[in-house]
C-alpha cells in the first residue's frame, strides 16, 4: 500500500500496473483448504496459482493439460480449487476486460522425491505446459512451487486484499512475501505481468532486453545439466515477449 508511487493508475480510477505478493508457501491454510476439500497432502507438496480463460470449456480443457504434464512428471494431482475473488469490488473496467479466473491446483510429490527434484519436475511440468498453450492469452501460471505461492493482480495495491479474499483469511500466514508494484515502462499492464513474478520484484528499465533475449536464445543450446533428461522441454529458456522484468525472471528460474 506504500509503494503507489512506483505505478501508474488509469483513468477508471481503480486500473493500474498491477502488484502482489509472492510468499513463502503458507502451509497451515493450505492444510485447512485441502481438508475442506478432501485432499490429502503429502509431507512433499505443491499449490499452483492458474489464470484461466473466462470461457469455461477453454478453461477446463487447459485444466486437463496441466493435469495431463503435471502426471507425465510423475507427481500426483489432487484436484483444484476456485480461488474466491471479489473483481467487482477490486478491478476497474480496464482489468475486467481481461479478467482471468483463478484457480489452484494441489499436487503431491512421487514417493521418495526430495523437493530439488521435485521443483525441478513443476518446472519441468509448466514449461511444457506453456508451450502446449501458447494460442490462449488468458491463461498464465503466476506459480507452480512446493515452496511459494504468488497473489498478484492487475489491481491497485489497496484492493489486493479485497479482490483475494484468501488474505483476510486469519489462517493465512506465511513468514516472508516478496511485494512490489511496478510501472510498466516497456509493456501494457496485463494481469501476467504483473509484479512479483516467480523468483523476483524487478524495477524493469533493461533498455537492451532485446539483445538479451536474443543471447539467451543463441545459448540456450549450450545449456546443459544431467538433472533435467531432455532440455528441449524447457526452451528456449526465456519468454521473448512481455516485460523485461519477467524474461529476466525466466533467466534467473532456468
């Protein structure tokens, strides 16, 4: 709520840049959501955050490809959760015309996998995803990580709590979030880009990003480790669209 000076705000009065919070998995609401739904957490597990299509069936179709690249991994989907949002209370017409639905998908680690190679898996798991989705703007995964959880929004930073509801909840509490609001100064503000994004708050200002993205495609090739099978899966390892802060984002994940 502080930092409102670092974003712009349109003209609707209630559509900025987009901020949020990325925070370190809080365990203990996750806990209680799995046992309202009936899920069974492992000692090793993960929540992803998922922008979805407003179309339903686009919505559930893309579900199924999570689902389906999520298992080709080897971990165990639970199921999904509509994360509860109030967008009428919180966005502006602007962030309505592109509203996505949220929902989480809760996922177990194979038996015996630590959480290195299980992260390595989700990351693995949502590059191919990405990929196989890349006709439909809506959709976006802010998170997929047994270790944080991001909440962000194209939403002013005094309406972040109201549009998710999950953080007036009293169980919600985690022990660090990364924060930030940024304004956006290569890119229109879409609901992906906004800030934190899965590693890092980044004030943007690369005036050579293109020349980056092109470095990181040239060397992608050159990438190689013995714990990821088929590096194919996850290049090229930076997005070349959207903002510099998220491609640098992708670098620093890979």
């Amino acid at each position: 709520g502080n930092l409102t000076h670092r974003g712009a705000i349109g003209a609707d009065g209630k559509t900025g840049d987009g901020c949020g919070l990325l925070m370190k998995k809080p365990d203990g609401f996750f806990h209680a959501i799995a046992d309202e739904l009936g899920f069974e957490l492992a000692e090793n597990y993960a929540v992803g955050m998922v922008f979805l299509s407003q179309d339903e069936n686009k919505a559930k179709h893309n579900q199924t490809i999570v689902d389906d690249q999520i298992t080709a991994q080897g971990l165990e989907v639970l199921g999904w959760r509509d994360v509860p949002v109030d967008a009428e209370s919180a966005c502006g017409e602007e962030a309505m015309r592109s509203l996505p639905i949220m929902r989480q998908v809760f996922v177990n680690a194979a038996v015996d996998m630590d959480q290195a190679a299980f992260e390595r898996h989700l990351y693995i798991a949502r590059r191919l995803t990405e990929k196989a989705i890349s006709d439909d703007d809506a959709f976006y995964i802010p998170s997929l990580s047994s270790q944080v959880v991001s909440y962000k929004g194209l939403v002013m930073p005094s309406y972040l709590p109201t549009f998710y509801k999950d953080l007036n909840d009293d169980r919600m509490e985690t022990a660090i979030c990364v924060f930030h609001q940024r304004f956006s100064t290569n890119t229109w503000p879409q609901w992906r880009l906004a800030q934190p994004f899965r590693y890092l708050a980044h004030n943007g200002e690369i005036n050579t990003v293109q020349g980056n993205r092109n470095w990181a495609l040239a060397r992608g090739a050159k990438f190689a480790t013995s714990l990821i099978e088929n590096m194919d899966d996850i290049r090229p390892l930076v997005g070349l669209t959207g903002s510099d802060s998220s491609s640098m984002d992708n670098m620093l994940e890979a």
